[in-house]
C-alpha cells in the first residue's frame, strides 16, 4: 500500500477488560482517545488459549459501527477465518505467517474480501521470514511477549526486529503487542514502531487518557526526530 507518511497509531487490546461489557469498554477506550481496537482471536491450537471469534466481533460492530477494528489472528488455519471475520466488519485482517504454508495465497484473500493485510510474527521467529512477504502487506506486527496471554513481560530483544524494518522500509506501518506500557513504549518509539497495542497498561490504568495520549507523543516525537515521514 502506496503511503506519503506514517504517524502513530494506539490500538488498546481488549484481552484483560471486562468482557462481559465489551462494547461499553471499547467505546470508553475511544472515548478516551484510541485510533482503533485490537481483537485477540485465539483457536487454542496456534496458542494455549481460547478467546473468541466473529460471532461476538460482529455483535460489537453493531454497537460500534464507526470503529477501526483490527483482529490479530492467533489461529492454526487463517485462511479459514477470513470471509466470516470480513462479515464481522474487520478492516484489518492480522494473522501469523509461521502456520502458513502459501502467505501470499491468505494476503489475496484477505484483500479480496476487502480487509487490510496484516503480517505477524512471534518472538523466536527471525524478521526475515517476513521480509519477503511486506509487499502484499499493509502492516506487519513484531510480538514483544509470547502469543497467547496478556499481562506479560515486554520483550526488549524484539525491537532489533523494529529497527531493521524501520530501516528498510521507512513507510511500513510497524506494530508491536506484547507487555507495552509508558515504561516501555520510549524502546519502541525509538526503534521505529508506529502502531501500537497495548493492553493492561491502558484498560487497568487509573487514567487511560492521560496512557494513550502520553504513547503518541512520544511515538509521533520519534517519528519527527527520525524523519521518516520523508
């Protein structure tokens, strides 16, 4: 996807609200200022946990029409999921390449049901397996926690993956999930990553606000010191 510049994007993951009121979470969450909702799909295959899918996406969509949704697939067959997640009203479809064996074949399909494509990968997996892959993508996702579970340790070794991305490909939309807070989204910021998730740092903070607005300072600050709108 053809782009003139990036800019800083906070995406709060729903994993550890109260699901029981999603909705009514999620729309507090943009109330307080977030550019999109992460949705964790997770089969209990591809990870050792079970969260939910379309059926409960699409009842969100009714009660948040105008809300960017990106699904971050943690599935052993992506493919699989695409046209029901589509139905859901997803915009951005983010699956992981290791389960894959024909990348290229699911990014057509995703954009052939009119989502974006997003490209993830986990901790142990080397950032040049997605290399050739970025151009039928539209994002790819660096995890800097294990997939599976929210409320773990920030990974600060996965922002080597960052910077080399950054470096290669200065207008690739970059995210990273995984334990990302104010302690650690300098690390990111500075790395280059420009989309960001984060979970219980905004969801369980006394004032949201004050976490998703502190996050795009400093990752749009980052972005003007490195020069990558260029």
């Amino acid at each position: 996807m053809e782009k003139k510049n990036i800019s800083a994007q906070i995406g709060p993951s729903i994993l550890n609200a109260d699901l029981s009121n999603l909705a009514q979470e999620s729309q507090r969450l943009l109330d307080y200022g977030a550019d999109y909702i992460h949705l964790d799909v997770m089969d209990g295959t591809f990870v050792p946990n079970i969260t939910f899918g379309h059926p409960l996406v699409k009842c969100l969509r009714k009660n948040i029409p105008d809300a960017f949704f990106e699904t971050h697939m943690m599935v052993q067959e992506p493919y699989k999921w695409i046209e029901p997640t589509a139905d859901a009203g997803v915009q951005l479809y983010t699956f992981h390449i290791e389960p894959c064996t024909d990348v290229p074949f699911v990014c057509r399909k995703v954009k052939e049901s009119g989502m974006m494509v997003g490209l993830a990968i986990k901790p142990n997996t080397k950032v040049e397996a997605v290399a050739e892959y970025i151009d039928v993508a539209d994002m790819v996702l660096i995890m800097t926690v294990e997939p599976g579970f929210g409320g773990q340790k920030f990974m600060p070794d996965m922002m080597k993956k960052v910077k080399w991305l950054r470096s290669n490909y200065p207008l690739l939309d970059i995210e990273v999930d995984g334990g990302v807070g104010l302690e650690s989204i300098d690390a990111c910021a500075e790395a280059g990553a420009n989309m960001i998730v984060s979970g219980t740092a905004v969801v369980a903070a006394k004032d949201p606000k004050y976490v998703i607005d502190k996050m795009r300072t400093v990752v749009n600050d980052a972005i003007c010191c490195y020069s990558i709108q260029k």
